[in-house]
C-alpha cells in the first residue's frame, strides 16, 4: 500500500486538510487513519457549535489570520452543502466597572482584526437583545453564530470520499517509521507507506509528534469542559448568546450561554484538569495519561501561578450551586433547579516545558512531515483555512 499523503485523525481539522489536499491535485492518493469508528468522535464532536467571529484573537496570530479565513469558508461551505447554521450574533457583557478596559481591548482587537458593525451597547441596549442579562456594558458581535460541527465533518468526509480519498477507521496509529523514501505509519492492524504525513491527533498530538521527533517540548494537557442545560420551559431566559469578558490569561474560561443548533440552550463549559484524555465525565482516570501531566515540569508552573484558578473551577465542577453562581453573574435570575446535566468535552491544550500554554495554533513541519501540536478553539471555525494552510505546506 503506497500512499501520496497519510493523515492521522478524523478531527475537523484532519478531515479539512485531507479534503482540501485532494481538491488541489486529485491525482493524490491520501489516506486518513482514524482510530475511532466514525469521524469527529472528540474535540470536534464535543463542542460550544460556536462559528467564532475571530474577534479575540492577537491581530496577525495564526488563529487570526485562520480563523477570519476559515470563517467565510465554513459559512459558504455550509450554504453550498446544506449543513444547518445560523448567523445569531453574540454580545460580551461587562459585569462591572473593571471589566470595562478589557472589553474595550476586546473591541480594539476585533477593530484590528477587521470585524465590521461591532457595536458598543449600553445596559437598556443590551438587554432590548437580552432582556435577562445583567451588566453595565456589552459589545454586540452580529457576526457570531452557531453551526452543527459533525454535520460539517460527515460532509466533509462524504466529498472527500467522492474525489477518490480513503478513510481507515478503527486504526490506532502506534509508531512511525522514516526512511529516506518513505514514512511507514505502523497501526495495532495493519502497516502503510506514505510519502508524507500529517498528524492531526487532537488529544494526542504530544504522542504522535514524539514518534518522530524525540526532542518534542510541548505535551498535552486535557482540560474537561462541562456544560449544563438549561430546562425547556427557562430557556426564554436566554435568545443568542451570551459570553462573559474573558480573562486574558485564560481565554478559554468563563461560563456562557449558548444556542444550539439543534436546539436547547447549554451553559458553560467550565475547564476541569481531566485524568484522562478522553474523560467525558469527573471519575474517568487513566494512571498513566495522568502520571506524564503530573510529572512534566510545565505543569508543576502552572499549578504554582494559577493553582487557585484551578481549584475554583474543580470546585464549579462538583457543586452544582457555585457552577450556578458563576451563570448568575450574567443571568441574575436562573437558579440551581432550572439547569440540568449536559455534555461534556475534552481541550486540549498544549503546554510547554515552562509552563507556558501555547496560545496560537502550532504547526511544526520536519521534512515531509508535518505535525499540528495545537489546534484549540476556534479551530473549529477555521479548519478550512487551516486545512488549506497545511495542504500548502505539502
Ligand atoms: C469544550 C470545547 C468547546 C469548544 N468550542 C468551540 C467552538 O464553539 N468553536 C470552535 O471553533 N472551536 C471550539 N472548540 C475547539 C474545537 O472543537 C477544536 O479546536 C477542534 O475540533 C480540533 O479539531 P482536531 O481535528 O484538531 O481534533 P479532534 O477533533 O480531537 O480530532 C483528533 C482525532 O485524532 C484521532 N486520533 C488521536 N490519536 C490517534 C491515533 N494514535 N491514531 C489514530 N487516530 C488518532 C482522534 O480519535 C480524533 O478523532 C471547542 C473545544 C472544546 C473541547
């Protein structure tokens, strides 16, 4: 078996680079090896559905330029494809005086960033969208929306398939072998040869990229994201969505309100050191996924500088009251009997050896490999662009 290109993971992203690729040369003979049985069974299935504006993002950052990109692409995909979304918008409320300077930088970055018709809006404009929001102050992003992510995936998958591209599922990739002619990518069934190859592995990006470069620095540190849903009969509390001003050392936390596509309206999620990379819920433990976070000297950093963040969010996952509280600072009227449980995902998040938490995306190239190391929101969003950027590369 002689492939052009082999691809690991079924993820947006995997799927996205392997489509774009084929849509470029589709002489190519790609392959994409998927240890699960159907695609998006991780991050990309286990998410807010949120289309993101790019609004947060360091202006010229790879998720900037990515996800400004891929946000026109996703949206034209879905149109042409008929994959279900809707531009909703999104306000990013102040709940207080202090957090009026950071909503103002979060406003500047997106100006930067090229977002058209963002709005500034006072309490009463604000809550003519939201009528149960509280805060002082809000930005009205009209360009964020929500979108069904494993519709875009099987989509995805369907026109890949169609121009002639191979998926392999239930193929665990265990080792990868490099010659000089070739990349042997060896699974617990079968062995393939390949003249390139791409890892885009989510969760175990750090095990797949340590397959052929020993020297790897960064690994992955799976932080659960656990949602509650709101009942049927409150969700008139909430129309769009609502995000809170998100702490700049931490953007991927703050609880907020989200439509679904499907319908329903989650809150959360909040962001839970998981002891286990694929732990959908609080009691799942995998000894020796656990042991390589707890023993890197990164995390050993980050407990010292944000331990207490930590805890705080451990604490919002095992009591059901102070997961509410943190709701009531947006929606002052909801209460603990009007949430029930809902689903759950798994970020991963890279992190250095320092301590440092790898903000932008990381695509590292050695040859004719090429390992994404980190892809976290909004790679969602941007998994056309990204695709795109990595089918260049090759
Ligand atoms: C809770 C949460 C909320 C989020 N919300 C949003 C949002 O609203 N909008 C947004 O844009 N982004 C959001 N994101 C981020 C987004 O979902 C991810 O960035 C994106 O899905 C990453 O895609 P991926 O393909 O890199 O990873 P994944 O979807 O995790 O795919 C990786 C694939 O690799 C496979 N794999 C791993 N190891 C192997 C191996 N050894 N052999 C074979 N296959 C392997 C896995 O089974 C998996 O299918 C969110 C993420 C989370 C967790």
């Amino acid at each position: 078996m002689k492939y052009d290109v082999i691809i690991i993971g079924a993820g947006l992203v995997g799927l996205a680079t392997a489509y774009q690729c084929l849509k470029k040369n589709q002489n190519l003979r790609i392959l994409i090896l998927e240890k699960e049985s159907i695609v998006a069974k991780h991050q990309s299935g286990h998410n807010s559905g949120v289309i993101h504006s790019g609004i947060y993002y360091k202006p010229k950052s790879l998720k900037a330029k990515n996800c400004l990109e891929g946000y026109d692409s996703i949206i034209n995909f879905a149109k042409e494809h008929d994959v279900k979304y809707d531009l909703c918008g999104k306000i990013i409320v102040a709940t207080s005086s202090e957090e009026i300077p950071l909503l103002e930088n979060i406003y500047n970055r997106g100006r930067e960033n090229g977002l058209q018709n963002l709005r500034y809006l006072s309490r009463d404009e604000f809550r003519e969208i939201e009528p149960h929001c509280e805060g002082v102050k809000a930005i009205k992003v009209p360009q964020t929306g929500i979108i069904d992510y494993p519709g875009i995936a099987n989509k995805i998958k369907d026109l890949f398939v169609a121009l002639g591209g191979e998926i392999e599922f239930s193929q665990l990739v265990n080792n990868i072998v490099e010659n000089i002619d070739r990349i042997t990518v060896i699974t617990d069934k079968k062995e393939f040869i390949t003249k390139k190859l791409v890892s885009c592995a989510g969760l175990y990006s750090d095990k797949i990229t340590k397959m052929t470069n020993d020297k790897n620095d960064v690994i992955i540190i799976p932080f659960r994201g656990e949602y509650y849903k709101l009942k049927e009969d409150k969700e008139y509390l909430v129309n769009h969505l609502i995000y809170p001003v998100p702490d700049p050392n931490f953007p991927f936390l703050g609880v907020h309100f989200t439509r679904m596509i499907g319908g329903g309206i989650e809150a959360g999620p909040n962001a839970v050191l998981a002891f286990k990379k694929e732990g959908y819920n609080f009691s799942d433990f995998n000894f020796s996924e656990t042991m390589h976070t707890l023993t890197w000297p990164g995390f050993r950093k980050i407990v010292a500088k944000y331990g207490k963040t930590g805890l705080g969010e451990m604490h919002r996952s095992l009591s059901k009251s102070a997961f509410t509280n943190a709701l009531q600072k947006l929606l002052p009227e909801i209460q603990e009997q009007d949430l029930v449980p809902g689903g759950s995902g798994v970020r991963a998040q890279a992190c250095d050896r320092n301590g440092g938490l790898l903000d932008d995306f990381d695509i590292v190239r050695n040859g004719n490999i090429i390992h994404v190391r980190n892809a976290p929101s909004p790679a969602a969003t941007s998994c056309l662009a990204v695709g795109n950027t990595i089918s260049e590369l090759i």
